[in-house]
C-alpha cells in the first residue's frame, strides 16, 4: 500500500475523532505507519469537523492538512447539503456514506460519476445495537469492507480491546454487533 489518506466527515459528538484514532490504532497493529488528528471548528456538540488519517508502508514525513483524500467518510447525511465533501478527492477516492440511501443516488447526488461510492445506514445500526445513534463505530465496519485498509478482524479485536477499559461488557458487545452488521449491510457502486 502507497500513501493512504484518508478524511473524516462529521458533527461533534458523532465520534469522528474516535473513528480516526481507532483507525490508525488497527492500521498500526499490521505494522503500518500512522497519523490521526482532527481539525476543529467551533467546539461544540453538532459543529461540523473533519479529522484525517494517514496510512503508508513507508516513514510518514508528512505533518500537514490531508488536502486530497483517497478515502472520505462522512458520518452525518446533513453534510452533504451543508459542506463539500468531495473537495480535494483524488480521482480513484472511494467514498463512504451514512445515509439511508443507495449509491446511485449518491453518486448522482454529489455528481461523482468514476468514483466508488458506498453507503450504510449507521445511524439505524447505532440505534438497534448500541442504542444511541452514535455511527463512528458501524461507520468503521463499512470502511474496512468498502477499502479494505483494515480487516474486520482487526478491528473487532481492536474494539475489544481499547472499549474493555472504558466500556461494560455489554456495550463492547453491542459495538461488536454494530461494526459486523455495517460490514454486512454497507453497499457499492
């Protein structure tokens, strides 16, 4: 794997800082070389942001801005009409989209007609496993499935791992159930 950046679409709240840290922990795991960090705006619950990833084989000498992603997820729909997440996109980017919808419309929705576009209802799979509708967590099963960067097995152990020093058995159990339901229902175009 070359260089592989990698941008996060969110609100505050929604766990896009969270996903980008647990990304790049997995990443690590299989010996790569990572960067997370994100770029606030306003510091508040339901203010967009954007956190990145970097991902390489390779020593990364790179500290600035992701300015052309491979890889963009936008974990709130609402984005979509509010920001332009496909600023910057590389013309191979693969996208991964929360919403409800197929990705036909989004394609079309977001005029991207050679780029891959995958969709899953994360907040739906937030709400029936976890109970809240946090999507960072199913939102990084579909990510796994749509690029391949990480495996399911990764990150399953992954969030075993780093939420069994924070979380109850129970809501570990209700993440794991979110990232493999994602990794199920996210489709492609």
């Amino acid at each position: 794997m070359a260089l592989t950046e990698v941008r996060w679409h969110g609100r505050g709240g929604q766990g896009a800082v969270t996903a980008a840290k647990v990304l790049a922990e997995v990443a690590m795991k299989t010996g790569k070389n990572v960067q997370a960090f994100p770029e606030y705006g306003p510091e508040r619950t339901g203010a967009p942001l954007r956190a990145y990833n970097r991902i390489s084989d390779s020593v990364l000498r790179l500290h600035s801005g992701v300015t052309n992603p491979s890889v963009i997820v936008v974990i709130d729909p609402s984005l979509l009409e509010a920001v332009d997440v496909t600023e910057g996109a590389t013309q191979d980017a693969v996208f991964v989209i929360n919403t409800n919808h197929c990705p036909a419309d989004i394609k079309k929705m977001l005029k991207l007609e050679k780029h891959k576009v995958f969709t899953v209802n994360a907040s739906q799979i937030a709400l029936d496993t976890i109970g809240r509708p946090i999507p960072n967590t199913p939102m990084l099963g579909a990510l796994a499935k749509a690029t391949g960067i990480i495996t399911l097995e990764g990150l399953l152990d992954d969030v075993k791992k780093s939420f069994g020093k924070k979380f109850s058995e129970q809501m570990i159990n209700s993440n794991l159930e979110a990232v493999k339901r994602a990794y199920q229902e996210v489709s492609g175009e």
